[in-house]
C-alpha cells in the first residue's frame, strides 16, 4: 500500500497566532515537549479553517539568542517579525509520503505542514497537520525496516566541540552549521579518532535552560 501524508502525519499540532512572542513559543515547546510549533492564521475557535504561515522551531531560537541578545528577549520579539518573509513549505494531504520526504530533503527542513483545500473557500488551503522527521522514520520501520544498513545513510561529518569550549562557541557552529546537535569529545575535536562523550542539541539552549535574561 502506498502511503500519503495524512497516513503518517501528526493530525492536531501545536499552533500558535503570529502576534505571540518567542517566549510563548518556548513555554509551549517546554510544556508540549516538543521541537517546533506551526504558527496560523485564524481564531482559536475555527480550528477547522486555520490557514498556516508558518513554523517557529528550536533552532529559530537558538539563532535569535545568537544574534539578538543582549540587546532584545524573548518576550519582546512577535512571532510575525521571525516568519515574515518566509515561505513555508506545505504539501497536500493526498501527497505521496516518499515525495513529502523528498520535499523536506530538497528544502533542508526537518518537518513538513500538511494542508488540504478549504471547502468554504475563504482561504487557499487549511491546516492538516505537519510530519517530522520522526514521522517519517517510524513509516519506514513499519513499513521497509531491514532493507538497509545504518552506514550507508549516517551523516559522517559531523560537528564537535570539546567539554572545555564556551556555549557562545557551540551556538556559532550550530548556526553557521545549520545544525540542532553536536557532538561532544575528549581531545582534539578535528581528530577523526576523537572520542564521544556526550551531544549537545538545541534544546539545551532554546527550551529547558534559557532564561527571559
């Protein structure tokens, strides 16, 4: 069987409205344990005809603190200023699953927003759902798990910092990276024979330990 996104998608994401800030961004990431929220157009009492336009993740975050602070929080940034001028990626409902893969892989993004058409025709297209990465991984064990080896797909460069370097140098080469996690070794971290003690994510900074401060 040929499988769609709505097969597989997360059929009640989070979603918050464009005029929230970044902290409600995070407290929802914290309280839902997640790693992204959509952001939509509409009342919370139409949850049938939300329009998406766009996803506030981890990493936003994470760049925000980056760039930004000291000189504005979290509260004080709207969600509309972060995902203005952005093009969010979406696919149908009815979508075949390998291409919504394919969709995520050629647009380097860890999550894709599932629409499908408004009946009502007030707005082009209506929130779905979304599919992650995760999402995505679970389809394929369930449905093609044992066909391939875990060397043939693992990302062999990977980014390293030492237990010693500072947090504003993890936060750099994340974001010049384009990358959520690191790993962590002992020695010097451009030894290919390094050995890993640890990984550091994201969410070490944008989610559990970051502070309005």
């Amino acid at each position: 069987m040929q499988l769609k996104a709505e097969d597989i998608c997360n059929s009640n994401p989070i979603t918050l409205e464009p005029n929230k800030t970044l902290y409600d961004a995070r407290n929802i990431l914290i309280k839902y344990n997640i790693s992204r929220v959509v952001i939509v157009k509409g009342k919370e009492s139409e949850k049938e005809n939300k329009e998406p336009i766009g996803i506030i993740t981890e990493k936003d975050i994470v760049r925000f603190l980056f760039s930004e602070l000291p000189e504005r929080r979290l509260d004080e940034i709207r969600i509309d200023e972060v995902v203005k001028n952005r093009d969010i990626i979406t696919a149908n409902n009815e979508t075949d699953v390998s291409k919504c893969a394919k969709l995520m892989l050629d647009n380097n993004i860890s999550s894709l927003v599932i629409t499908a058409n408004n009946t009502d025709n007030r707005n082009n297209s209506v929130l779905r759902g979304i599919i992650t990465k995760s999402d995505l991984l679970d389809a394929y064990v369930k449905s093609y798990g044992g066909k391939v080896t875990v060397n043939q797909y693992m990302t062999k460069k990977m980014q390293t910092v030492r237990p010693d370097e500072p947090i504003h140098m993890v936060l750099l080469i994340m974001a010049d990276s384009n990358v959520s996690r690191v790993i962590v070794v002992e020695g010097n971290r451009n030894n290919n024979n390094s050995k890993p003690v640890g990984t550091k994510g994201t969410r070490s900074f944008s989610v559990a330990n970051v502070k309005l401060h």
